[in-house]
C-alpha cells in the first residue's frame, strides 16, 4: 500500500492538496508587487529573501472566487524543478498540514473532468462512527497547470532539460 504525501490547502473554504514535492516552503502574505499588462492570474512578483519570485493567483487560474480577507492568505512557493527553474509561489486562503494518504483513500478523476479542471483525484479523509468518509480534498494538478497556463512543459518529469522560465507577456 503506497502513500501520498500532500499539502492540504483552502480556497474559498474548499480543501484543496498538491503534492508535497513540489512545496519548497510556506510564507505569509506579504506585499506584492504588480507587474503591468501581466494576465490576471500573475498577481505579481515578491521580494523573498533577495530572490525575485513569481506570484500566481492560484483563484483565478481556477475559476473560484476571491477572498475577501487577502491579509490572511498564504503563498506556498514551488520548487524550481516544477516551474522551469523560475521562482513561482501560489497564493491560497490558507495553508491547513501535511497529509500521508493512504493511496486507495484516493479516488482517480477520468480524464473527461482532470483535463477542464485540473484535478488528478479526490482524497477521502478521515472515518464517521459509521465508517464513512466525512471529508472531500481536491488534490490539484499543478504541475498540469503550470504547463498548460502558464507555459512551463513538463517540467516535473523532465528537471535535466532546459524548460525556459514563466514569463508575463
């Protein structure tokens, strides 16, 4: 029996997850510098630690809603390998742990809704007295929206290759 190691994360009181390799680190929200004519899903770029970093708004790349409380949300910052070796953080409402998933406690998308919405599956989470499952996780395909949004190609699979840089243009 395989394990999954996830990020769970919330947007617009939705739990999403992604998988836990492509997480460098998890940083509060700080101020982010727009970049002018950039799409609506670059929120902008970030000053972190003296490295320039990329801000996607996970929200809008999605289709789901804003938060109204944008002081409170965080940006979990990508590995480089995942984003062709460009500095990239996410935003989301909030960063909730770090779930070890049982693979059959994860239900498999068909490729009709994964390829639209970008998901690769549904996590069940947790046990009712009755012995049903209680909670839904998203577990998001980033490295698929990375590669169709945002122009990185395969870069998770292929780290060795040049895969150019996320770019606003």
């Amino acid at each position: 029996m395989a394990i999954i190691d996830v990020v769970e994360y919330e947007i617009g009181g939705t739990r999403y997850a992604l998988d836990i390799h492509l997480a460098r680190e998890i940083v509060e929200m700080m101020p982010i510098t727009p970049v002018p004519r950039s799409p609506d899903y670059i929120a902008g770029i970030i000053n972190l630690r003296g490295e320039i970093t990329n801000i996607l708004n996970l929200n809008c790349l999605m289709g789901l809603p804003m938060q109204a409380n944008p002081e409170n949300q965080k940006i979990i910052v990508l590995v480089a390998e995942a984003t062709g070796g460009t500095n990239v953080g996410i935003i989301v409402d909030n960063v909730h742990s770090v779930l070890q998933v049982p693979e059959e406690n994860i239900e498999q998308m068909d490729n009709s809704i994964s390829t639209e919405a970008y998901v690769k599956g549904i996590i069940k989470i947790g046990e009712d007295k009755a012995g049903e499952e209680k909670s839904l996780v998203i577990w998001t395909d980033i490295s698929k929206i990375l590669s169709e949004i945002v122009g990185v190609s395969d870069a998770v699979n292929k780290p060795e290759e040049d895969k150019g840089s996320i770019t606003a243009a």
